[in-house]
C-alpha cells in the first residue's frame, strides 16, 4: 500500500534544532512540575496506605463523604468520583505510623482501610449491625453460604452463588425485590427468611489494597529498574546490530526521551502513576525502537550505495522511503488504542492515555531525534577519528 505516489522529498532534519528545543522544554517543564509543582500522583502500587472503592444506593457528594472521613480524623484523604452516576468513589488515605516491621505496616493499613469503610457506613447500619444483623451488600461468599444453609439446607451454595454474581455484575442490591427476579430468583419463603436475619446496607466496598511503605519503596526501585535496564539493553542490542556506537547512543537518547517526554505530560494530568502505567511505559519503549531500528537499516543499506553522498541526505532520503510504513504503522496503533482510550472503561483509561501520548512521541522522535543524533555523533567524533589518522 503507498500513501505517495513517489517518494516525498522532505527535509526532515531541517527541523532538528527545533525538535530538540521543544524536546528540552517540555522535559523541563515536566520535571519542574513533578519536583516543585504537583508532583506526581503515586497510586497504591507505589505509595503507602489504602484504596478503598465504594458504591452507594443513592447519589452522594464528594463533600458529603469528606465530611464523614473529617470526623475521623482523615479529611485529607483523596476522594475521587468514579463515573457519572454519583454514587461510586475511590478512597485513598495515608496515616503514617513510626513502626519499621512489614507485618505491623501491614495490619496497621488494614486497620485504617476497616476506619474508613466503618466512617463511609450510614448509623442506621451500624446500628443494625449492632443488633447482629447481617449486611447482604458487604457479605462474603462463604458466609453467605452459611447463612442460607441455616435458612434453608437445599442449594445453598447455588443460591449463594446467583446473589454474589448478581452483587458483583450492578456493584450493590439495592432493594429486595431485584432478588425476585432473574437471574438470582430467590423463592418467597427464602427471602422472608433472609430478610428477618439480613439487611441492605447503603454502601458496599467494591475492593480494598493495601500497600506499606516498604513495599512501595521496593515497587518503586523495582519499576526504574525496569525501564532503565529495557533502554540499556536495546542501547547494547541496536550497537552489536549496526556496528556502530552511534546508533546505540542515538537509540537510548530517543528511548530515554520517549520516557521523559511521556512522564513529563502524564504529570500534568493529575493521573496515577500505577504497575499498568510502568507496563505502558516499557511498552512505549518496545514501540518506538522497533521503527527507529527500521530507519537505521535503511540507512545502512544506502551508506553501501551512495558512498559519496552527504550522511544527513541519506538519513533524509530513508526517512523519506520508510514514511508511508511509519504513517500505516502509527496509524493504526493509534486508532486501536483511541478505541481502548473511548470505550475500554475506566480500568484501563490511565494506561490507555499514556499509550496514546507515546504513539505519537515514539514517531516524533524516531524522525526528528535518532537521525540528528547520529549526525551529530559522525560530526563530533567523527572529524577525531580522521585527526588521528
């Protein structure tokens, strides 16, 4: 498939001053935001203290809910909204606590995470509770199993399993009535029954973490480890490939600009830094290198033919061959993760992002960076080479 009916005549590295003018200032503009500014937001995976996500009957505010955390002592912990309807919302808070042992970091987050979800919940639960009242909406399988066993011995485990799948398929039950009906249908005499030792709370907890300081200190080593040793391999790898210390050097130049460039705009986003969004990076690195080595081949291969030609008009010429390759490549890696970005729901929207962002950085560095790179390492220690001879 050819998007140009001859090979276009662009003078890339033209704009390669430019490119790495904009290069420096948004790298820059990120780390000042990321060490004076905002910061960037480390999720459980990489902080310390507790996620708790949350769903209510009935739409409730963000204020509502900061009030009910204020009157035990953790109005600074972070609220977020999920979705539109108004009634689901993650919880993060930290409390430090001086204790270095992993077990007691541990149970001591448990304990914070149980202070939140016992503030969250409304007093007429708490009261029924009190009373020895089961909550249906905050109830595990196995106790549910037993529950309905000493209700009624018959399918218990069946029935048990229909109410769980149910809660978990609309997040929380919100009367009685919807256990009537398909797919749980829960017999009258059944439900009479569950209903005299059970109720319907007004919260459910859709899901807990917790993550101590240590842990996400080691998670954090461990994520930097990763990306910085995934940038020296492909340095080592694209060295040995193309028998030439400029092209490696050029590779993790642009690779490690990739990373920077894509932290530095994530930073801006108010988004969290998670184990997916590591993933997405060490994705973004596999990306862009995989066309930046395309472009070095083709230059290789026309060194051999146009020996006494110019290096930046070989490296424009392939830049200009391989064009329609990159164009198709990076257009449809972009349309499929827009689709994942639109439609693939909030679990993945953070990772869906950064994706998007380095798409389009791994093709703007792969035709603005690693070629001027490389030109600039033959002017540099190239003229040497030859002082010596």
């Amino acid at each position: 498939m050819e998007i140009f009916k001859k090979t276009p005549n662009i003078d890339f590295l033209k704009f390669r001053w430019f490119a790495l003018a904009l290069t420096i200032a948004i790298i820059l503009a990120g780390i000042l935001n990321m060490t004076i500014g905002h910061g960037l937001k480390m999720g459980v995976d990489f902080g310390e203290g507790t996620l708790v996500r949350v769903m209510y009957k009935e739409p409730i505010s963000v204020s509502a809910i900061r009030q009910l955390l204020d009157d035990v002592g953790l109005g600074d912990s972070i609220i977020q909204e999920s979705g539109k309807s108004g009634r689901e919302f993650q919880i993060r808070t930290v409390e430090t606590r001086t204790t270095s042992q992993t077990g007691e970091e541990i149970e001591g987050h448990q304990i914070l995470a149980n202070k939140v979800i016992s503030a969250l919940q409304s007093k007429e639960d708490q009261q029924r509770l009190a009373q020895g009242m089961i909550d249906l909406n905050n109830i595990d399988s196995r106790s549910l199993t037993a529950l309905l066993t000493e209700i009624s011995a018959e399918n218990s485990e069946e029935l048990a399993s229909r109410i769980m799948t149910y809660r978990n398929e609309h997040g929380i039950i919100v009367n009685w009535d919807e256990l009537k009906k398909e797919p749980v249908s829960l017999p009258d005499e059944i439900l009479n029954k569950l209903q005299a030792r059970a109720f319907l709370g007004q919260m459910t907890v859709l899901s807990k973490e917790t993550v101590g300081p240590q842990a996400g200190k080691e998670l954090r080593k461990k994520a930097t480890q990763a990306v910085i040793w995934s940038i020296i391999a492909m340095l080592v790898y694209i060295a040995f490939r193309f028998k030439g210390i400029e092209f490696g050097a050029a590779a993790i130049f642009t690779l490690s600009q990739d990373v920077l460039i894509c932290l530095s705009i994530y930073s801006f986003t108010n988004r969290e830094i998670n184990l997916p969004i590591i993933a997405a990076f060490l994705t973004i690195v596999g990306y862009s290198v995989n066309d930046t080595i395309v472009i070095f081949d083709r230059i290789r291969e026309l060194r051999k033919t146009m020996r006494k030609e110019p290096l930046e008009k070989i490296m424009n010429l392939s830049l200009n061959i391989n064009l329609t390759r990159t164009i198709i490549t990076a257009g449809t890696v972009f349309l499929a993760i827009l689709a994942l970005f639109l439609f693939g729901g909030k679990v993945i929207n953070d990772f869906a992002f950064i994706m998007l962002v380095g798409s389009i950085e791994g093709v703007y560095s792969t035709i603005f960076m690693s070629c001027p790179v490389v030109l600039w390492w033959n002017q540099l220690f190239g003229k040497k080479k030859k002082v010596r001879k």
